[in-house]
C-alpha cells in the first residue's frame, strides 16, 4: 500500500508507532520498523546517555527508517537534539510544547530547494 505517508517515511504500511514513554524503547521501535511500519523511541523517559543507547542499539537491530519521539518541554532539550542529529536520526516526532526549537537542528527538506 503505497500514499503520501508510506512515500514521505519510506515505510511499507502507513502507520506510525506511538513513542509512549516507557514503553517504545529500541526493541519496539525496531520490531516496528521491522514489521514495515514507523517505529518511534520515545525519549520522554531517558536521560540523554539513555537515549543515545536506544538510538544506537535501533540502528542495529534494523536498517529501516525509524525516529524519536521528543516532548519539547524536556529539560535537557537542547542536549538532546544533539544527540539525535549526531546520531543521524532523520526523523523526529515532537509532543508536549512548542517545537520551534527542533528548528534549530534540522536542516531545509531536498523539496524546499
């Protein structure tokens, strides 16, 4: 089943997995992307450490695209940012606040030259 979604993510099926705090860690977000949906690390829970574990052991365990769930009202928000673009994680879901500040560390879509 090919759409929009299926095409932006590059998934197989158009449906995404929630980050729901403690329980979308790397195995889920992983079995998920697996299974050919979007898989979600929710990042709510981790301490910044945490998070770069998750996101390294997902990388690992799959090579289909998967991202991270940020509530942008999370103390250490900007450390956390960094760590997703120095991981690599092209995609990235924001809840719980303004997400301006994601701005900030995400580069111009190909499709906005």
């Amino acid at each position: 089943m090919q759409n929009r979604i299926t095409e932006l993510f590059g998934i197989q099926y158009p449906i995404i997995q929630a980050g729901m705090v403690w329980n979308s860690g790397w195995k889920l977000a992983s079995a998920s992307s697996n299974a050919g949906i979007l898989g979600l690390i929710g990042a709510g829970s981790m301490y910044p450490d945490v998070l770069r574990t998750h996101i390294q052991k997902c990388k690992l365990a799959t090579n289909k695209p998967f991202g991270v769930n940020v509530p942008m009202l999370y103390p250490n928000i900007e450390e956390i940012m960094q760590i997703i673009v120095d991981e690599g994680v092209k995609i990235v879901f924001t809840s719980a606040g303004n997400p301006t500040i994601c701005l900030l560390y995400t580069s111009p879509s190909p499709r906005d030259s």
